[in-house]
C-alpha cells in the first residue's frame, strides 16, 4: 500500500543516527500572507514575522501585528496529515477538558498543499521561559511546586472522562469532524468526538520506518503496540545486518536481532494478544522535558508544550516518571567546594555549542557560573532524586492507589525499556539476561540486571 508524499524532507546521516533536513527554503512572504489571511490583518497594518525557533522537525515564527504575537510553527512532513491533526485534536481536547496551560490553536494547515508549501499550525504564544534555563536559579520549594503541579495536571488528565466515555485502544488523538486544507478556530470548542488513530511516534516514522509494513495503530492492546515496535527494531537491525561492512558490525546487529526476537518471544507471557473490549488509555506526555515547561519569574508553570507526537497509552505506561525527572539515583546532595572550577577549555566547549545551534531563545546553554560541570549533573541527580519522591507522593495523594499502580506495572514498563535500550543497540547483553530471567521466573528489575548483571 502507498504512502502519502513526504516532500520537503531527506535524512542525512548524522553520524551516530539519521537526521531531518529542510530540502528547500521556507518563504517568509508566504508565511507573511498566510498570516494575513488568517489574522484578518489588513493590507496597509503590519505584519511582522521573524525566525523564533527552530526544533527537530519544525521552524517557528514569531508573527506581531498591532500589539498581538503569536506563533506560526511550519513542520517537516515526517507523517503527512497525521502528526499536525493529532497535535491539534491533542490541544483542543486538553483545553476543553483539563486546565492543563497548553496554546491555543488558531487555524491550522494539515497538508502542503497550500502557499508555505508545508504543513502548519498557528497558535497562541505562550509566555513564560523554559524552565531548563531558568531551572538553577529556582529554589527548592519552587521546584517541589513545580513537580507537584505537573502532577496534578496528570491526575487532572488520568481522570478525565470526554461525556462519560473513556479513550479505547492505542494511538494518537484525532477528530470525526477533519478535513483537507485550513482550518479555523471555529472548531476547537465543537462536541466533535475525538478518538484513537494511527500513531504518530519517532518509532514509526523516523527515516525508513515510514515504509515498513507494520500495524500502525490504532491499536486494541498493549501487545499489538510492541509487537509492532519490536518489528521495526528486528527489520532494523536485520537490515543492518544484511549491509555490515566489517565482523563487529555484524556482530553488533546479530546480538540486536537476537535480543528482539527473544523480546517478542516473551511479548505475549506478559501482555495478553486477545484484547476485548480494546485496552482503556489515558492521554500522556512521554517527552515532557524542562524545555518544553514554561514558566514565570517565580518558577509557576505557565505552560506545557511539544504535544506533536503525544498519543494514549495503557494504564501501566501512564505510571512512569515525567521524562524531566529521569536520572541517575543521588541521596547525597554535592558540596559545592569539593569541585573544581571551569576551565578554559570549558569555556570554549560552551561558546561552541552555542554557536553550532540552530538559534531562537531555546537554545542557549547554561551558565556553569564558574563551576566544573559534573557538579551541575550531580546537583541535578540529587535534586531529581528527591523530586521524584514528592512526585510519587503527590500521586498518591490524589489517587490513593498510585502506588500499588506503579508497582503492578513495573514488569510491563522493564518491558518497554528493555525495548528501547534494544533499539539503541546498547547494553543487549544485559537485556538478554533479563530476558531469560523473566522468561524462567525469575523476577527481577531491569535496573538491577543493568547495574550488576547476571
């Protein structure tokens, strides 16, 4: 079966793995007309549109006319259609339903057929600063309150019912009320039912993943979601295998197959494959990073961003940490003067990350204010550490069995870690022993096998 059109984009490699590139230029006029349009702002008012940002597949604008901002995101077609519809049916469905801070859509644009010649959404610009940049400067207290916010947005989320309906099956949101070409503002408060679709996911679409053919959701079941997702990482590596050059490469992609095979071998002793109702889900964000948490001057979350490739998981996926508080365990908080100050070639290392950046506000580094830098990873592994304990308490607090939630699932989530270390390639040795553990009974955490193996 075809597949739509990805005009527009190419990977390249990037050394360690592919990268999307922009194969032509955008036209800020066009954006600029578009924008008009949309906007209603006249011929003789102005329009001014600058370069805002730029992420892994978008470039954003800042549009300011007469007093008003906001943002024009343009976007690489790495899933024509799907990706722009499901963030879109995402924000709307959080700002109807939930108090959850996320931009308001305007008018979007889910195809290339138009004047950009891309995809895009126009939204509300939303005010505040990553709380990456402003996280070292934040007190304790600010960041428990952040942590305990996020979780009662999570809560908030988890315990949503769309008119007495849960969300079956696996996938990434969409509308019954889409169309082709631009769309208005109209819609957002509409009693359109909102549903599982196709899932939009780096797994699925990321270089020749685009045309494999696998189920791409929406799926019944947690199995028939990783049964596809260790498809790919077998077709993956078989195909490296197939292309090695040289005797440790191959042997790198066999030990990979092998691994994957004795995942999906496993696959159905701990995920039932007949699933009936299909599986209930929970909207989540699996890439919720200090970037992409807004807030203000006192640390008060402002907004949560990067909805683009969210889709509804499983009960068991929903209990893993937010991704910003993953990291390394550190009881001890580091003292300070035990570490050595920055050095020259620190310095230099920085001004060259910040120079090799793509640009916009997101992408400036933090300032070392003078100190090694391993003192700032172990400061951020100990704080961590101990938000990730008033996470879990939060949790607990507004849903009393949170606990026995997060310990019920935790061979299920080993499961789809064990998966993803797979995928990256790196410790199979380690996965295969967990592997066999569980296999002949043996409980164990993934963790564990990681740290001391067998």
């Amino acid at each position: 079966m075809s597949r739509p059109s990805r005009d527009g984009l190419a990977w390249m490699d990037g050394g360690l793995d592919l990268e999307p590139r922009w194969t032509r230029e955008l036209s800020v006029a066009a954006i600029e007309k578009v924008c008009r349009r949309q906007l209603d702002i006249d011929d003789g008012a102005s329009c001014d549109v600058s370069f805002y940002a730029a992420g892994a597949f978008n470039k954003l604008y800042l549009i300011q006319s007469d007093g008003s901002r906001v943002i024009m995101r343009v976007s690489l077609p790495v899933e024509p259609g799907y990706k722009t519809r499901g963030e879109v049916a995402t924000l709307r469905w959080l700002r109807r339903w939930t108090s959850t801070p996320v931009p308001r859509v305007i008018a979007f644009n889910d195809s290339n057929n138009n004047e950009i010649g891309f995809e895009w959404i126009l939204m509300e610009l939303m005010p505040g600063t990553s709380a990456y940049k402003r996280w070292r400067g934040m007190s304790m207290a600010q960041k428990t309150a952040l942590v305990e916010k996020v979780a009662e947005y999570q809560t908030e989320i988890l315990s949503c019912r769309l008119q007495h309906e849960v969300f079956r099956s696996i996938g990434t949101l969409r509308t019954s009320t889409e169309s082709d070409g631009d769309q208005q503002q109209d819609h957002q408060e509409s009693e359109a039912h909102v549903k599982p679709s196709k899932m939009v996911s780096l797994v699925f679409f990321w270089g020749d993943h685009y045309d494999y053919d696998v189920p791409r959701g929406p799926f019944r079941s947690s199995h028939d979601w990783l049964s596809s997702f260790l498809r790919i990482v077998i077709l993956d590596y078989t195909t490296a295998l197939k292309e090695a050059e040289d005797e440790e490469d191959r042997e790198d992609a066999a030990a990979a197959v092998e691994v994957g095979q004795k995942l999906l071998a496993l696959l159905p002793r701990i995920f039932p494959m007949i699933q009936h109702p299909p599986e209930q889900t929970f909207l989540c964000h699996d890439d919720l990073s200090l970037k992409n948490i807004l807030v203000d001057d006192d640390g008060k979350i402002t907004a949560l961003l990067d909805w683009e490739c969210v889709s509804t998981m499983p009960s068991w996926a929903v209990t893993l940490m937010p991704k910003f508080l993953d990291g390394a365990q550190r009881e001890e908080e580091p003292d300070r003067d035990r570490y050595g100050d920055e050095s020259t070639e620190d310095n230099d290392a920085l001004n060259s990350r910040s120079r090799s950046n793509d640009g916009g506000e997101h992408d400036e580094e933090l300032d070392n204010e003078g100190k090694n830098e391993l003192y700032w990873i172990h400061l951020l592994e100990f704080e961590k550490t101990q938000l990730r304990k008033v996470y879990a308490a939060r949790m607990q607090q507004s849903r009393p069995d949170w606990t026995t939630e997060v310990e019920d699932s935790s061979l299920k989530t080993d499961f789809l870690e064990a998966i993803h270390r797979c995928r990256s390639g790196f410790h199979l040795k380690r996965i295969s022993q967990w592997t066999d553990a569980i296999t002949r009974g043996d409980f164990r955490r993934l963790a564990e096998t990681l740290q001391i193996g067998q």
